[in-house]
C-alpha cells in the first residue's frame, strides 16, 4: 500500500493498530500460560490419588493399553458399548472392582467380594472387611450382585495381571474423585406418573419363592455327594468366572481332563494333577503357577474354604473329563 498523491495517507495508522492488537494478543498468551501454573480451583489431580501402592497416573496408562476408551466414556468421552466408567468406584468399590476386572465375562458374586475384603489395600480403602459394611458404604456393589451376580457378562476377560488391577482401581478411584460439575445429571424420567403408562415391569418377584425353595433342596441333597457338592461351590465360589468345566481357557486354565494329566508349571518342572496338587493349588493359588498364566491373578481361597469343601471341589474336578461332562 503507497500513498497516492492528494489522498490522506493512513498506512502508519493501519500499522500502528496493527503492533497494538499484536501486542494484546501476546499479553494474553502469556497471561494465560502464567495462569496454567496455578492450582486449579481445588480441583483433584491423578498424581495425588492412589490405592495402596498403586498410583492413578499408572492406572490410565493401564486404561490406554487395553483400549478401554474403545467400548466405555470416561465423563461421556469413548465408546458406548459398555457403561460410563466416571464414577464406577464411587459406587461399587475397589473390592468389587478387583472382584470383577480379572474375570469380567462372569459377574461378581457375594463371595467373591468377599475373598476380595479379605485383602489388605481393600480393607483399609473401604475401612472394612466386613462384607455387610461394605455393601452399606458401597450400595452399587450389592445392587450389582444381586442383580447380576454369578451371570455372565458381556464384558470380555482380558489378560489383566494383578498389578494392573490395581492401577486401574486407582485410576477409577481418581475420576470419582473429579470434580465433573454434576454430571451426569440424574435422568428425568416423566414416563412412569404419565397415566396411560404401563404398571407391568416390577411384579415378578412372587415367582421368585419356589426357586428358592428348590434350590434350599438342591443344597441338602448336594451335601450328601462331595462331587455335587463341589459342583454347587465352585459356581457360589465363582471360580466358574475363571475356569471351565471342559478344556477351554477362560481366565485360568479349564479343568476337563486335568485330574491325573502332567501340568507344567512357570519353573519348567511338571507335576501330575492329583489331589494334593489340586488341593494346594485352590488354597494357595500363588504356591505354584501354571506355565503360561501369571501369578495373583486367582485369589488365596486357603481362609475362606473349609477342608471338606476344598475336598469336595477336586472330587469335582476329578470326575470331569476333557469334553466337561
Ligand atoms: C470390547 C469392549 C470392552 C472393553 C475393551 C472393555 N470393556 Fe468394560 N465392559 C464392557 C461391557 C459391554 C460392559 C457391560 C457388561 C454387561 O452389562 O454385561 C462392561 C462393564 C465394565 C465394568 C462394570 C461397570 C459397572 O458399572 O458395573 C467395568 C468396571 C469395566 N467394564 C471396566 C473396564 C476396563 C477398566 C477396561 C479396560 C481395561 C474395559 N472395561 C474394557 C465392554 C468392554
Ligand atoms: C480371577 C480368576 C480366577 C478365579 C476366580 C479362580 N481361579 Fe483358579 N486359576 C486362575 C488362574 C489364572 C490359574 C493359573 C495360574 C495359577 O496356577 O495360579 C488358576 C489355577 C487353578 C488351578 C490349577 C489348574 C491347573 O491346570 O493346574 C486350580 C485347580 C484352580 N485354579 C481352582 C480354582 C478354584 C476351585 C476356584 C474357586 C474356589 C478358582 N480356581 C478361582 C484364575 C482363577
């Protein structure tokens, strides 16, 4: 631009509004990259939150790694397949959660919870081990076991070891801890007071009584034969989140035609599956691993199941053969 001859000339004005807005503009950035330093309005931090030794920051890379984003929202954020993970811990628990995320294609069970309690950083996280406290404090827990508990879900079983369970649990324990502002909002459900809707979904539970009543019967007629018995445990117990009755990997290896047959274990040594073995691997899992699982990945069952009950279990997976019958 030149000034043309007898027209005022604006060029220096033009340049000088435009160093003006330049220089506001930098003010600002710097104003606010200034800014970006300060604690942000009491608002929690990942590298401030953890689960026993376990740290949040540790827990997201955990979440990165297996895509979790990939079928859950993290505050509405991913995919939509499974549900909000947001405040999942504020509700359920990390008893619950450690309970779950190992064996997540079967829902938790109440003993299963239980087994978890009975863990140090879980009891001194939810400050019980107490299992009826514990469905006080966390509500979603018993909801989720009663509602779903022992069923299979479909979530897959992933290769999670312990470690990263418990990463994760700090990482869920975090994002409950956020400040999200309320959200998600409550549902405002108008339907159900809307005059033509229909009453029918909640009147099922009459029908609920002489399934009770027949598996009462189930219980004493099951005492009486270990191998029925044993039958009845390993699904209360849960361990059926984990194992198959035939020989299909679950979580940990199935057990058809696993009673008498070589197992080989992670110290390269074989030892032949018979009843001490069995014994000794449910009540101390981590006593010996099998080749090509991980350790702490099945819980410690040797305070929780009684001897007759142990026993009652390897007369079951004694007489399962390779196709589970
Ligand atoms: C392939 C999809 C998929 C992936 C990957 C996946 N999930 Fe899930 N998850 C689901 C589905 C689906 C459900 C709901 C299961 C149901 O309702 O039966 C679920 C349920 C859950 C629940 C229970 C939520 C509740 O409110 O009860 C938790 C916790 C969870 N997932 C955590 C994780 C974590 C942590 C990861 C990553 C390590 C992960 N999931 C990876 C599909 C997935
Ligand atoms: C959260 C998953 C999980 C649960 C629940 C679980 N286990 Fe396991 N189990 C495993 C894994 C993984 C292994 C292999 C690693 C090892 O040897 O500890 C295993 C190994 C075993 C073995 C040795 C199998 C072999 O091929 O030598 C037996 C027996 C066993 N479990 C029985 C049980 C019983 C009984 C229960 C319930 C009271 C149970 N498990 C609950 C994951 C689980």
């Amino acid at each position: 631009m030149s000034c043309g001859e007898g027209k005022p000339c604006l060029e220096a004005k033009y340049r000088r509004t435009a160093l003006v807005v330049l220089l506001l503009m930098l003010l600002i950035f710097l104003g606010l990259s200034a800014a970006s330093f300060i604690d942000s309005r009491n608002q929690v931090t990942p590298d401030t939150v953890s689960f026993g030794s376990h740290e949040a920051v540790a827990g997201k890379r955990v979440f990165q790694a297996y895509n979790c984003m990939g079928c859950h929202t993290m505050v509405g954020n991913g995919g939509y397949l499974g549900p909000d993970l947001t405040n999942t811990y504020e509700h359920a628990g990390s008893a619950w959660l450690a309970a779950f995320l190992p064996s997540a294609g079967t829902w938790p069970t109440s003993a299963a919870l239980k087994i978890q309690l009975q863990g140090q950083d879980h009891a001194e996280d939810s400050k019980t081990a107490s299992l009826d406290d514990y469905y006080k404090k966390y509500p979603g827990a018993a909801e989720r076991v009663q509602r779903r508990g022992g069923h299979a879900s479909i979530m897959p079983n992933l290769p999670l070891t312990a470690d990263e369970v418990a990463n994760l649990i700090a990482y869920l324990k975090y994002t409950s801890a956020m400040n999200t502002e309320g959200w998600p909002p409550k549902p405002k459900v108008d339907g159900l007071t809307f005059k033509y809707a229909s009453p029918g979904l909640n009147v099922a539970s009459a029908a609920a009584v002489p399934a009770v009543a027949a598996a009462t019967a189930a219980t004493a007629e099951a005492v009486a034969d270990p191998t029925i018995h044993g039958a009845q445990l390993v699904k209360d117990y849960a361990c059926t989140a984990c194992h198959a009755a035939d020989k299909q990997k679950l979580v940990g290896p199935g057990w058809g035609g696993l009673y008498g047959s070589k197992v080989t274990l992670t110290d390269g040594t074989t030892v032949v599956a018979d009843d001490a073995y069995l014994t000794e691997a449910i009540r101390n899992a981590n006593a010996q691993i099998v080749a090509g699982y991980t350790a702490g990945v099945m819980p410690e069952y040797a305070n929780m199941l009684k001897n007759d009950e142990v026993a009652a279990i390897v007369a079951y997976i004694r007489s399962l053969q390779e196709n589970g019958k």
